[in-house]
C-alpha cells in the first residue's frame, strides 16, 4: 500500500509541476495513474490508508472525491456496517485533521453528505441520528474551529438535499432527489435550524462585539438559517428538476407544515433576528444575511398558522419589531434594499384586510415608519444623482422598490398619504 501512495504522490507532483518542468508523456502518465485510482474496484479501504498517511492536498482531495464515487457505485453491494464505518471515519477525520485545507475538508464533507443521502430511503439509513448526534457533539464542543467543520457539515446537507444547482449529480433518477428531499423536510431540516438558532442565540446573550474565529462561526450559522428559511418546500410548488443546471431560480416564499408552528411563531425568534441585524449593522455581509433571513420571515404563510388570530398576533409582533428597528437610528445605505424587501412582503403577503385590523396607533405608526422611509429614499437617490451615474440607478431601484409597497398602504390613508408625498417633493 505504501508503494501505491508513493506512485500516487508522484503523480500528482507531476500533474501540479510547471508546464515547462515535465514533457507532455509524463504529464499523460501521471494523469492516467490517478484516473486508474478514481475507478478502482473498492477503493474504500485504500481511500482511508491514503488519508491516514499522506500529506499531499491534492491526493487527499482525490482520494475524498474517490470515496464520494465508490460507495454510490459500489452501494449494493455495501452492507449497513460499512455505509457506517464509511461516514463515521470521514467525519472524524476532518475533526482530528484541523489544518486541513478548506477545499479538501469541504470535499470530504461533501462525501459524508453524499453518502447520508444516499441511504436516505433504503434500510441503510439508520445512522441518521448516528450523524447529527456527531454533529450536536461537535457543536457543543465550544471549540469554534470544530464549529466550523459542524458548519460546514449541516451546509453540505442543505446543499446536498435542496435539489438545486448545489446538488451533486450522482447519476440517479430525479424522482429519488424528490423522495430524498421530502423525508429531509419532514425529519431532518428543522433540526438543523433550531441547532443554528440555538448557536446565535447563545452568542447573541453576550455583550460586546464578535470577534476573530467566534464571529465567524457566527457568520456560517447566520448563513445557514438564512439558507433554511429560504428552503423551497413541498407546499409551495412541485420541485423542479435543476440537479446539475445553472438556472436561476427566484426564492421562493416561507409555507412550511404545521410542525414548524412553535419555533417560527415563537416572537423570540423574529426577536433573535431583529437583535442580530442591530448588532450587525455596520458589518455589511452579516447585516445582508440578517436583513434576508426576516424578509423571508415576512413571507410567512400556510399551515403554520393554525387560525386568523395566529396569523395576525405574529403580524403585530413582526411590525412592532421592525418598527423598532426602523426608528432606532438613521438607516444605513446597504440596508435599505433589505428594509425595502421586508415592507413590500409584509404588505403582499398578509391580506389587506389583515393589515387593517392591527390596533389603530400600530397601523398609523407603520404607515407613517412607511412614509418616512420612502420620502428618506428619494431624498437620498437625488443627491446621489450628482455624484454617480450608478449610485443614482442603485438608488432608483431602491426607491421604486419600497414605492411598490406604499402603494398598497395609501388605500388605509391616502388623503393624508398624498399630502404627505406632495410635502416631501417640497424639501
């Protein structure tokens, strides 16, 4: 086996050598040598001699890759121990391997996820609760470089079962992703939300600013609630077949099950996500997912509402929220698209007569925060039409965003709504 590492790490220098340092035949051999290794018949056991022992990147990768291969062309014959074995060496490999390159640690990652998914529907799915009580361990550890590999452990998940362009294309029937995705939603995808929400809460409980490995951990938890609460789920239209394209696709809105009903009307949630956009404010990639994570949080809808009264206590709470948040402190210019897109969903995705309904002095201070808002985004577009043709496009975009919203406000108020406009046209 050492020989065959040797000849491995050989080839791969020659691959990564200078075109000027090696001739063309060498270069075609070496290549063949690792095509010959990525086909081999059950590799798996050579796979793990190389991972344990080289300290090549690049035959660390190829090995990853090869193992992601092997055991969805090997699967039949495979039995549960080995599927297990498999899963439960890879894991904690990248776990005891903290230098690892971030290519290879994703790639190894994305290999456990592949299995995971694999054994989705067949009887060689049990260790499905083997995997997140891994993962629930590592997350708990405190330490953040673990957190990370847990981090990016769950998004391979995400990404793995959403059935979208991040979806590995492993050669088997849509249909089976199909499958595949509906018992991820029904037993597994709350559970990676409610592990983010639980990380970002207990860093959102101390003070002061985040900092170093910490904030990033909290970044990559952000990310993957913002990921969740942008799931395509199964109420909201029949998935589309887009494995392995790169078709766009619009975000679709909140309609998960009833199941979902206590950790998404729980006000302590939209409460977490309104407290990490104030503490994130003037970090724009943090503030960006926060500000996406509650626009999807206005597009709430579906049987997690059990009745009218439901829906509308967690209309009033979203409203006093933003509220809060629209009229703490000047809004920045990275936030005003985000503050924009949660007006406009809050105002179209609710009934109108809905809206209507909140206590008299919540709706005037909404439509009031509305007009304000509104009125602040055209000033700003006129004076950066002076300064940047481009700002003036960004900032025109901006505003005829949020005006689309107030148009469906002013049938509450559009005596005083147009008197309003008509004064601020004249500042």
């Amino acid at each position: 086996m050492g020989d065959f590492l040797r000849q491995l790490e050989e080839a791969s220098h020659i691959i990564l050598a200078p075109p000027h340092t090696v001739n063309q035949e060498q270069r075609q051999a070496a290549e063949h040598t690792i095509l010959a290794f990525r086909r081999a018949s059950n590799p798996l056991q050579a796979c793990q001699f190389i991972l344990e022992h080289s300290n090549v990147d690049y035959i660390l990768f190829q090995a990853a890759s090869t193992v992601k291969e092997a055991v969805i062309r090997d699967w039949a014959m495979l039995d549960h121990s080995q599927v297990d074995n498999v899963r439960s060496f890879l894991l904690k490999y990248v776990t005891h391997k903290p230098g690892l390159p971030s290519y290879v640690r994703e790639q190894i990652l994305q290999a456990v996820a592949v299995i995971f998914k694999r054994g989705t529907v067949e009887s060689k799915e049990n260790g499905r609760e083997g995997l997140f009580a891994d993962i629930s361990q590592i997350i708990t550890s405190g330490d953040p470089s673990l957190q990370m590999i847990a981090c990016s452990m769950l998004t391979a998940l995400l990404n793995e079962y959403s059935g979208s362009t991040r979806t590995s294309d492993i050669g088997l029937s849509w249909e089976f992703h199909i499958q595949c995705k509906h018992i991820f939603e029904i037993h597994d995808l709350k559970k990676v939300f409610m592990y983010a929400v639980q990380i970002l809460h207990q860093m959102m409980s101390t003070e002061g600013p985040l900092s170093g490995d910490t904030a990033k951990v909290f970044s990559r938890f952000l990310s993957i609630c913002e990921q969740v609460l942008s799931w395509e789920f199964a109420l909201v239209r029949p998935a589309r077949r887009r494995v392995g394209s790169f078709q766009p696709v619009d975000t679709p809105p909140l309609r998960p099950d009833g199941k979902w009903r206590d950790p998404l009307l729980d006000h302590g949630l939209l409460d977490l996500f309104f407290k990490i956009h104030a503490r994130t404010r003037l970090n724009p990639d943090s503030c960006h997912l926060a500000m996406q994570s509650l626009s999807q949080l206005a597009t709430l809808d579906g049987p997690v509402f059990a009745d009218r009264k439901a829906k509308s206590d967690y209309l009033a709470h979203f409203i006093r929220c933003l509220l809060q948040a629209l009229n703490g402190s000047e809004v920045q210019d990275h936030e005003a698209l985000g503050f924009a897109s949660i007006l406009n969903h809050l105002v179209t995705k609710f009934p109108i007569d809905l809206i209507a309904s909140q206590p008299a002095g919540l709706l005037n201070s909404f439509v009031d925060s509305l007009k304000s808002f509104t009125c602040l985004c055209g000033r700003q577009a006129a004076l950066e039409e002076a300064v940047s043709p481009l700002c003036e496009f960004v900032c025109s975009l901006v505003c005829l965003f949020v005006f689309d919203s107030v148009c469906w406000l002013s049938v509450f108020d559009s005596i005083d709504w147009l008197l309003y406009l008509f004064d601020c046209q004249n500042v």
